[in-house]
C-alpha cells in the first residue's frame, strides 16, 4: 500500500528520523495558515508547497515549488491544488492533487557547505535480505544514476539474525563522504530509518533526497513509502492510511469484492484461479499475439456469484476484446465456476466480447457441459494450448 509524503514523514518522525517539517494543506487559506504556524515553529524563512499524490517525479511535473512570501504560498497553493499533475510515473492521464504539504525550506539561507543523498530500505528477493541502497547522488533519478555511474551505488546487505549492525551504519556515512558531527548524525539516521522500516512491515523507504544541512544536520527532504498489504492487519493505524483516491476506482471496487485484480493495457481480460496460473495465463496470452489486460485472481473459493462481479469489472475496461477463463479446480469446483459464467452472462445482458473458458480438475467434465449447453457465445477448451490458439482466432 502506497501512502503520501506526509504520512511517511510522521512515520520516520515517530521512530526518531529527524524530516523536513511540514503542514498538510487542503486549500490556499489553509496553506498560508500552515505557512505560519511553520514559521513560528522552526524559524523558517520560506517555504516549499509539495502536491501530495502516490507518484515521484512532482517537482519536473510542476508539483513542487519554493514560495518566499505569504502571498506566494497563496500563488502556489492555488496553482497546485486542484491541478492534474503528469509526471513519468503518472502515465499521460496524471493525477488530481487534492491536496499540499507546505514544508520548510532546509536549503536557506544557500546550498553552501550542504549535500544531498539518496537512500533507501527495501527486500533483496534474491538474497532474501533487507539491503540499503544509498548514494552520494541524491535529489535525481536513481535510476540515470545507475546507468551513467553504477559506482556511485552502495548497498548494504543486512543479516536477518543480527540486524543492522553499528559498523554498517559507520560503513554507510564513510562512503558517502561524511565526517565529523555530519558523520554521526548520518548513524543515527540511518539506524532509526532501519527501525522504521522493519516497525511499520514496510516492503520499501525511499528518502530521496537525505540532505545535509549547513550545520551537519541530516534530515528527510522526501519520503516514499509502501507498506506490505499481507501486513497491515497488525497496523490498524497505517492501514487507516490508504487514500483510495489515489487509486484505480476499479481495483478499489475489486477489493471490495476480494478479488485481486490489476490493470494492464492490453485488449485480453483474464480471469484464472491463483497468482501462478494467472502469470502463465498472461504469457499464453501473450504468446497468441494478444496482451493481457488485467490480471485478476478470483481466489480458490470462487463461486457464482463472484464470478459475475469479475466479468463486470473486467467489462469496465473499453480496451478488452475478449476475455479468458482459465480455473484449476481444486477447491473450488469447475462445474460452479462454470454456473457463474453462465449466470454472468444471462444476467449482465451486454457481453459483446468472445469469451473462452477453461476449465480442470474437480468437475471438469460437468462444468464442460454446462457451458456447451447453454447455447451462449462462450467457448469451450481443454488444453491450454487450445486456449491461446482460440485467442489468436478471436483477435484476428
């Protein structure tokens, strides 16, 4: 689950990493109060308005700026809130931004003595460990930075049976050229992210950028933040978090239903039993010269009626030109997944895409018939390769 920069930052806040101050704002009036209330708090002589949406990049896309007057944080408040935002990780659509965070400025009174870090916490699948990633490159793409100076990229593999261990930290600070009260304060801040990271069964932290300022303070300019879904029940508070707006409305409504369902750009809907069957699915799809446009999993307790709640919200997609049902049965019965396709298909009344269904394991044969009986517009496969060649027939 994704969460904005604001919720991260009190996160880090809560487990003692010193962040950038800031106030959320929902219109002008309550940013220029916001603006106020941040001088008398910190001093701070400007301020940065930061649109609050689960996407990197704001500040390229127009989402960030610096005001040094009270009338500019009205300017720019009003400028950004309400505005759609497109930035590389948005795609052309953008996002809405509802909303601000109105955050000192750490780079007064100049960049003198100052620097930037990038760093993040996150799982290395291949090692299965937590590593942090950092760089004496901060406040750009990590990515370009990858590409054009893959030295510049430092990661720190951390045991699972002894934790972060003090001389990594030191390791940490060392690489990214600090010394003296810098080098310190770098210590603790990357122990306390550490900290964070495993309090909140968070599946990434990503501080881009960690700043350094005049005075060898190190704080969070920035904060991204996903939390592990599977974790959540033990974290009712951040669970509370999530802004459905900032979401695709169909996945909202999918959830709802629980069903596990992603959009994808392509013109084939998908419907299969469990994530594994769901990922061969797609590259059959793909390998028939189509493209999958979702991956949905309807569970191992699917039934009728769910069945017909995952055709409604396959249908929500325009791009779909036919849909797959590919369903092993083993919890579930082939034969009841079959009535659901049926019933979805006599009840919804406006399915004009070919539908293909596949059906093995318990009740196969039986669901087999239900569906060539019913003199619907479904067709009927086997095997798997059956599946793809019949996708390739329906898209020609």
């Amino acid at each position: 689950m994704n969460i904005h920069e604001y919720q991260a930052k009190d996160i880090l806040k809560s487990y003692g990493v010193a962040i950038q101050e800031g106030i959320l704002a929902n219109s002008p009036e309550e940013a220029v109060q916001a603006a106020q209330d941040l001088q008398a708090q910190t001093g701070t002589e400007w301020w940065v308005i930061k649109a609050q949406v689960h996407a990197g990049g704001r500040g390229k896309g127009g989402g960030i700026k610096l005001a040094k007057t009270l009338d500019e944080v009205r300017e720019k408040a009003e400028n950004i809130i309400g505005m759609n935002l497109v930035t590389k990780q948005t795609g052309e659509q953008g996002k809405h931004v509802h909303m601000v965070l109105v955050s000192q400025d750490v780079y007064y009174p100049g960049p003198s003595a100052t620097a930037e870090f990038y760093m993040s916490v996150l799982l290395d699948r291949s090692s299965g460990r937590n590593i942090i990633v950092y760089s004496p490159e901060g406040g750009m793409d990590i990515e370009e930075v990858a590409e054009k100076s893959p030295e510049k990229i430092f990661k720190e593999e951390i045991h699972p049976g002894v934790g972060l261990q003090g001389f990594q930290a030191r390791k940490i600070a060392f690489n990214l050229g600090l010394s003296g009260a810098a080098f310190k304060e770098m210590v603790k801040f990357v122990q306390a992210l550490y900290a964070a990271y495993l309090g909140a069964d968070a599946s990434m932290f990503e501080i881009n950028p960690v700043f350094k300022t005049s005075d060898d303070k190190i704080v969070a300019v920035d904060a991204k933040v996903n939390l592990d879904d599977n974790a959540l029940f033990r974290h009712p508070k951040l669970a509370a978090l999530r802004d459905e707006r900032e979401e695709d409305p169909t996945e909202v409504e999918a959830g709802q239903y629980n069903l596990n369902y992603v959009k994808l750009d392509g013109n084939v809907g998908c419907m299969v039993n469990g994530a594994g069957l769901a990922m061969a699915t797609m590259d059959i799809i793909k390998l028939s010269g189509g493209e999958p446009a979702n991956f949905l999993d309807v569970g191992g307790t699917a039934d009728a009626a769910r069945v017909e709640q995952a055709f409604r919200i396959i249908l929500k997609d325009s791009n779909v030109k036919a849909i797959l049902v590919n369903i092993f049965g083993g919890i579930v019965r082939c034969d009841r997944v079959a009535q659901g396709v049926v019933d979805a298909y006599k009840n919804m009344g406006n399915i004009h895409v070919p539908i293909i269904v596949r059906l093995q394991g318990t009740n196969a044969k039986e669901a087999k018939t239900l569906i060539d009986e019913s003199g619907l517009k479904v067709f009927s496969v086997i095997q798997l390769e059956e599946a793809a060649q019949k996708v390739a027939e329906v898209l020609a």
